[in-house]
C-alpha cells in the first residue's frame, strides 16, 4: 500500500476540498519527488509529492515564483503543505520536448530548430532579467562544483567501473577538476536553471493548450548563481539526445549574439565562449557520470545507465582540443572505454 499516495489523496479530498475523479502517475525523478496528474471535470492538475525527510518544497516554491517574475512558463502553485510536502500545480501538460525532438531528429523541416529558438528565448529571458533574482541564489562556487565533480571517481571509477585509482590517477582528477573550475568561474555568472535539458521542457502550445508560451520548463528548484553557458550544456549537449557538432557550434554561437544583444555579458569572442561552453560541459558530464551510477547503484534505478555511453562520449570528443583535459582523455580512452560496456552489461543483469 503507497501510504503517501493515500495521505496525499486525503489532503486534497478532505483539506482542500478538491474533488476529483482520477489520480495516475505522471513522472517520477531523480530525486525522492515524484509528481501526479490529477483529473477534475474537463481539467487537470499536477501534485508533487516531496516527503519532507528527504526534500524540501521551499526552493521550487520560491524559485517558481522567481521564474514566472521574468516571464516564463513555469507551473503556478494553486496550494502548498510545506509540512506534508505536496504542492497543487498547475498541468504543463505531457508532451517533452524529448518526444518532440526524437519525432522530428531525421526530419527536413525546421520544427527541431524552432523548439530551440522557443528554449534559447527562455533561457534569454531568465539570464537577462533574472540577474537580480541570481544573487539571492546559492553560489555555483569552487566548493559545489568540485563536490559534484567527485562523484566521478567515487561512483562512476570506483564503484561501477571497479577501478583501482592509483595516487597518480587522483592527481591527475584533481588537476583536471581544478581547471575545470577555474573556466567556470571566470564566466560571467547569472541565473542557472541547472537541469535545463530535454527532459525538464514541455512542448506547449500557447493559447491553444491554455498553458501558456513553449516551453513549459519543470525541475527548476535547484537553481543557484553560476556560469553563463551551464544551461546551454544541459541544452545542445543533452545526455538523452545528440546533434551533430557543427549544429551545435551554429547553436551556441547564436544564442551569444541573442543573449549579448538583451545586454548580457557573453565575453569577449565565438571562440571564447565556445571554449567556456566546452569545459563548462566536461565539468557538467564528469558530474552526470558520477549522478547516474550512483543513481543505480545507491537508488536502484537503472534506467539512467544507458545513458552512460553518450555522457562519456560528450567528454571524450573534446579532451583532445584543450590541453587540461589531454591527461583525462588518455586515462579515458585506457581505463574507461574498454570495460564501461562490460560492467554496465552486468550491473543490469
């Protein structure tokens, strides 16, 4: 019997006064949230479950707020039990922009172009009207993303791959990460969703839904002060789906010129900045590794590594153009590639 599921139907049939006629799942994430459509006449609604042991409703409750300040598409919260940890949200429907990409990824047409030029917009949005809201934000410093980064040898070498890190090895981690900072932090810092990806963006329809402009953007609570290209990482270097590089080189350069012309600052060239998007995503991907292997290993949920594969390539493609990522490539190409299939084969069974 799921008793929160039962104290969550309570509390909308007997406290709010909400009767309706179906609940059914609508997402589970990678955390301990888990979210549910709820049906009441012609109408649906969206009700996370956060159980306050393990998650807090306060930052998506005030980041929510902060977002629908600068003027995008977030779920409204219709009523909040801090204490219980549910929230009533308004219903950005069901359609990810992941599905939408994958239908239109061998396409002709413009459509994957025009769900970018939608998520691009946004994201303008938020890093240029949102600088005020970034600085009550926790910082995206030295200490968070180094801590993240550990993750790696921790979880992804150590307790997935079976790897024996010799002292050499962990200088060598250690080197990398410490560069890997130092890029981040020299960018400017604005506001930074930090799951800014396919799976967090919902295809909306304006007008004709009722739920507002496109894209409907979830998964927001986590937001913190931090560099400028996080959220076009987590975007054009999607680790559930991949375009070719050139697409996304076009992609990122144009989104510079869009954000430097709502009066962001963006650097001084394309090319520095696309080297600052390059090492923010190793950073970002040496993360992810660590995040889906203890997210098996620790969670139990196994979905996440088949998607090991495409996170390693994203880090393996561009060691060979930076220096202070030419030591972790070798040890990539070495010690990672040729057992990651084999383990992953046998952690699933």
């Amino acid at each position: 019997m799921d008793k929160r599921l039962e104290l969550l139907s309570h509390w909308l049939r007997n406290d709010l006064r909400f009767d309706f006629e179906r609940i059914a799942p609508a997402s589970i994430d990678a955390s301990f949230r888990r979210y549910f459509r709820v049906w009441r006449g012609s109408e649906t609604f969206v009700v996370m479950d956060a159980p306050p042991e393990k998650e807090d409703t306060g930052p998506f409750t005030r980041i929510a707020r902060m977002l629908a300040d600068v003027g995008v598409n977030v779920p409204r919260i219709i009523e909040a039990d801090k204490e219980r940890g549910f929230l009533l949200l308004t219903d950005l429907g069901a359609r990810l922009y992941l599905d939408d990409l994958n239908a239109y990824a061998t396409a002709s047409g413009g459509e994957v172009d025009e769900l970018y030029d939608d998520a691009t917009s946004a994201l303008c949005a938020i890093q240029a009207r949102g600088l005020g809201h970034a600085t009550q934000l926790p910082d995206y410093d030295r200490a968070a993303l180094t801590r993240e980064m550990e993750l790696f040898p921790e979880w992804f070498c150590t307790k997935h791959l079976k790897l024996e890190l010799s002292d050499d090895d962990r200088e060598m981690i250690a080197t990398t990460f410490d560069a890997l900072c130092r890029s981040a932090l020299e960018q400017p810092q604005v506001f930074v969703h930090r799951d800014y990806h396919s799976r967090n963006l919902m295809v909306c329809n304006g007008a004709d839904s009722g739920v507002g402009s496109n894209p409907g953007i979830l998964d927001f609570q986590d937001a913190v002060r931090g560099a400028i290209t996080y959220d076009l990482v987590s975007l054009f270097k999607d680790c559930y789906i991949r375009w070719p590089q050139d697409r996304v080189r076009n992609w990122v350069v144009g989104y510079r010129a869009e954000a430097a012309a709502a009066g962001v600052e963006t650097g001084a060239d394309d090319a520095g900045f696309l080297r600052w998007f390059h090492l923010m995503g190793a950073q970002r991907h040496i993360k992810v590794l660590g995040i889906f292997a203890r997210l098996f290993h620790r969670d139990g949920k196994a979905r996440y590594l088949h998607d090991l594969p495409l996170t390693l390539d994203y880090v393996r493609e561009i060691c060979p153009n930076h220096p202070e990522l030419h030591a972790l490539g070798r040890f990539l190409e070495e010690r990672v590639v040729p057992i990651l299939k084999q383990r992953t084969y046998e952690a699933l069974g």
